[in-house]
C-alpha cells in the first residue's frame, strides 16, 4: 500500500489561533472526499506554535452537524495528539497519522477539527494558517469556535491549509504472472 493526497488547501494568507488569545477556542476546516470515497491514514494542517506550549496539539475528524462540527467523532481512531515539543516555530505542515485508516465517505461533509489539550494562552499557543483572501477550496470552509459555539457563516469565503491523505494500492506489489 502506498499513500497520495485526496484533498488540499495550500494557499495560506493568514492564522487562526488555537485557545490563544480571545475567545477562540478551536479552529476547524470541512471537507469532502473523492468519488468512490476513501480510507485516510493521516491528515497533515499547516500549523506552527508561538511560544513554548507543553500541552499538546489535537486533531479530530468530526462528522457535520447542520453545517458545524458535531463533536463526534466519525471513528474512534480518528483523533491524534502531538505534543507541543514536536512542533515548530515556522509553518509546516505536521502529519497527524491515526493508528488504523479511518473509512471516509464520497459525497458527506468531515470537519477537521484543531483543539489544545490545555488550557488558554495568549503566550504559548498553537496556529493554523488559512486562506483569508478568498474561497480556494469548493468542498469546504474554516469554522472557528469561540467560547463553546461554532462561528461558520463569517468564515464562509475562508479556508484552512490542510491536506487529507488516502491510501491507495501500490502496482509494484501486484504480479500478473501465469500462477496469480
């Protein structure tokens, strides 16, 4: 088996912080697989810290709630945490890696969802670049949640960088010979 992206965002023109200053608490992006759906090893955010924060970082595949995150998750292994140590001060895009492929289907609306597991920090915290000058991804748009309610309608010219991955079959594993 090998990996390739089936989803991305790369235009990056801004942040959004993640339980850092103010009221926002978690940043998200929705998103929508390819024809056919997909399983997804990992999903990588262009994220950076500021500061030195020790909690760690969470990313979560949400399923959609009336066009917000519904805070489930779409698997039970569709959560990963990386320690603050492990991430940079310069934007890069960090790989969250689930344990086991999570099932992502064609045509239904997945948040990705950026929490901390401490506490806020207007020093030590964690961001996301966006896209803030226009609409460069269709199949989705940035939500952020501020002091517990989500606030999707202001964002809905904005995306999150991101890429989702999906698992694919790698051809140099596959032999046609006469005893197949």
């Amino acid at each position: 088996m090998g990996i390739a992206i089936d989803q991305e965002q790369l235009v990056s023109v801004g942040t959004a912080i993640i339980n850092g200053a103010g009221l926002q608490e978690k940043a998200a992006q929705s998103f929508q697989v390819s024809a056919g759906g997909i399983t997804c090893p990992k999903i990588e955010p262009h994220i950076f810290k500021n500061g030195g924060p020790v909690d760690n970082i969470v990313l979560r595949i949400e399923t959609n709630n009336a066009g917000e995150p519904s805070g489930v998750l779409v698997h039970a292994n569709a959560t990963k945490s990386i320690g603050g140590a492990s991430i940079g001060g310069g934007a890069a895009y960090v790989a969250f890696e689930f344990p086991t492929s999570i099932t992502l289907a064609a045509g239904t609306l997945y948040w990705i969802v950026l929490q901390r597991s401490g506490g806020r920090d207007e020093v030590n915290r964690y961001r996301w670049r966006d896209d803030n000058a226009g609409n460069n991804y269709p199949n989705g748009q940035k939500g952020v949640s501020n002091t517990g309610v989500w606030q999707i309608g202001p964002w809905a010219l904005y995306d999150m960088t991101f890429k989702v991955y999906k698992d694919t079959l790698d051809s140099s594993a596959i032999s046609m010979g006469a005893n197949f």
